[in-house]
C-alpha cells in the first residue's frame, strides 16, 4: 500500500512529531509532505523518507519565524498534491488535512487539534483589543478554510487525539472523531530508582497557551525553584523577568529531559493541551504532574483529592489558570508527596503505550479504508 503522510511543519521534535515518528516507522516507505522542513531537526526515521515541501519553504527567514506566515498557510498547502497513494494520513493542527488529493483517495486525518489560532485559543494569540480587531478578516478567512477543508470529500474519517479534541472537532466542523490517545516512550522515560532532586520541572513552547507566564509567577512568590526546559517565541521576555531560582535551560536533548524527569519533585503543567506528551512523559519516570484541570490532563492524569487519595493519584490539578492556584497546588503536593507511589505512577503511564496506539491506529487505517 502507498502511503502519503501529511504534517504542518518538521522544525523540531514536539508532541506532534513523536506521533508522526510512530506513524513513520508503521509505513517506513511512506513518502511526507509539509509546508517546510529543517533539516536534522526531526527522528531518524522521519528524516530518512523523501519529504515533499510548498513554496513556503523558500520563503525568507521561515525556518525560525514560519508563524508569521500563517495567512499563506492555507495558499501554501493547496501547492502540493498527494497524488499516486491508496491512503493520506495527515497529522493535523493548523491546515495539513487540507493537502488536495483525488477524491477517491482516502483520508484518514489525526486531529491534533482544529486550527487553534482562530478557535478556542483566540483570545490567547490575539488578545481583545485593537489587534484582534484588525485580525477579524484573516480570522473569518481561515475559519471557512479550515471548515471547507473538513468535509467528508476531503477527510474520510478523523481520530482525535483526545476526547476534548472531539468535542472541538464536533464545534467547529460538525463532524464526529474517534479517539486514539498518542503513544509515550516508555523506553527512552523511566524512572530512575531514587529520591527527587529538590526542583519542579517545566516543559515550554513559549507560544501564548503555554502560559509559562502563570508558573514564573507562581514560583516567583513560592521561592521554590524551578527548571523551565525548551524555546520558544517568548522565551527571551520571560527569562528576563524570572527571579533567579528559576532558571531556563533551552533547548536539551531527549537524554537529557528524561534525566530531568526522572529526578525532578514534579512536572509543571499550567497550560490546556490538546492532550499533553510532556504529562505522561514524567508519569513514565515516575513523578507527579501539577496540572491545570482541563483538556487532555484530564485524561491522562489522575488527580490527588486529599492527602490520603496520594498513594493512588499521578499529580494534582487546580482549577483556574493563576498563579495564586498554582501556588496552592504545590502546596497541597508537599503536604502529601510523601505518599505519591512512583510505581504505581509509571503503571499509569504504561497504558499510554506505542503498542496499544499502534494497534488503534492500523484499525482507524482498516476503518477508513473500507469507508
């Protein structure tokens, strides 16, 4: 069977990108298109396929700067042509199940999320004033693209990532998704056998859902320190304003954040993922997660009601996206970290596994091809 998988953008290796290295190496022939591709910056097993990319790629300082290209995303996607397969598979979050195809191909699209720059994540990215004003236009365009581009002539059939996902799905296009849970390297994460080092651990974009913002804020007034690993648009700003017990590493190799998994008191998490990679990935070595309560942490962590739910929860969640919550969570987590069962944390996590996500997947594929 010919295979085209589809993907946004290949910058670098984020929650999207282990979900299209699994799908890589199920169809190791497959041939990738997407808007632009960074050399190196991906897993072996993207790399070594051939990879198709639009115009965009071309285009002057994209490689660091390729958000601010998002009104020619939609132009941009439409200039490939997935041609010659008997199945697309694109991974989707921004317009990457809108590559064209003849239409007696079949699509089977992985939602990540409907394009979040213009649905729930609006007030995020553009705010309420002046610039979301003059936004209105792009925002009313690409929302009809993104719902044309989601009918059933296009896209056969979509697998969420999450049950919230679906319900976006479902809003925003008016079509039904099934769901299939991403997969965690319970290999390359595992605990390492010994107490905590004495940091909490957070894992950024540096985009505006992030709020990376929350958890500075948070730990600026609780005194505690924290390591913020990852880059991102609003790194720079913030680490200018950080107080010194927080501390940014950038960017650090897969070795290197399993190694802080492992050995950090918890996992920060102040941000609504569409389901959240980084989450399970410290559930995999073992250590909680604080976790603002909703979207996919609601689903892959289970959360400490009292001191003596600890023994049976993952983490601890906190209902408003503040700093004052956030402080107040990890002062619950203190009172009772001493019953968090790190075993029983990463058994939490083995459910999440790449064989499982396999197996559903190759069933959504079976699904969609006799669709």
């Amino acid at each position: 069977m010919r295979v085209a998988l589809v993907h946004d953008w290949l910058t670098g290796m984020r929650g999207g990108e282990r979900v299209l290295d699994e799908l890589a190496g199920l169809f190791p022939d497959a041939d990738l298109y997407t808007l632009l591709h960074v050399p190196g910056s991906t897993s072996p097993r993207i790399e070594r396929r051939r990879i198709f990319t639009s115009p965009l790629a071309r285009a002057p300082g994209v490689a660091r700067h390729y958000r601010k290209y998002l009104p020619l995303f939609p132009w941009a996607i439409r200039r490939l042509r997935a041609e010659g397969y008997d199945l697309v598979l694109s991974t989707h979050h921004a317009v990457a199940k809108a590559i064209p195809h003849p239409r007696e191909t079949p699509h089977l699209c992985v939602c990540f999320t409907p394009m979040r720059y213009v649905w729930d994540q609006l007030d995020a990215y553009l705010g309420r004033g002046a610039r979301r004003v003059l936004a209105a236009p792009l925002v009313a365009y690409l929302r009809r693209f993104d719902v044309a581009t989601s009918s059933r002539e296009q896209v056969t059939r979509i697998a969420a990532i999450s049950r919230s996902v679906a319900d976006r799905v479902r809003r925003a296009w008016g079509r039904d998704a099934s769901v299939v849970h991403p997969p965690v390297d319970l290999e390359r994460v595992r605990p390492d056998g010994r107490p905590p080092d004495d940091f909490f651990l957070l894992v950024g974009g540096f985009v505006p859902y992030k709020r990376e913002d929350v958890a500075i804020e948070a730990f600026r007034a609780l005194g505690r320190r924290l390591v913020v690993v990852g880059d991102g648009p609003g790194r720079e700003r913030l680490a200018r304003g950080a107080p010194r017990h927080v501390e940014f590493t950038g960017r650090v190799s897969d070795a290197e954040l399993a190694k802080l998994y492992a050995r950090c008191r918890a996992l920060v998490h102040p941000q609504e993922e569409d389901f959240g990679i980084t989450a399970l990935e410290a559930q995999a070595a073992g250590r909680p997660v604080l976790a603002f309560g909703r979207g996919g942490a609601a689903e892959t962590v289970v959360p400490c009601a009292s001191p003596e739910d600890a023994a049976g929860a993952t983490g601890v969640f906190f209902a408003n996206q503040s700093p004052d919550d956030l402080a107040a969570a990890v002062r619950r987590f203190e009172a009772s970290e001493a019953r968090f069962d790190p075993a029983r944390i990463r058994a939490h996590a083995e459910r999440f596994s790449p064989e499982r996500f396999r197996a559903e997947i190759l069933d959504e594929v079976q699904r969609t091809l006799r669709a």
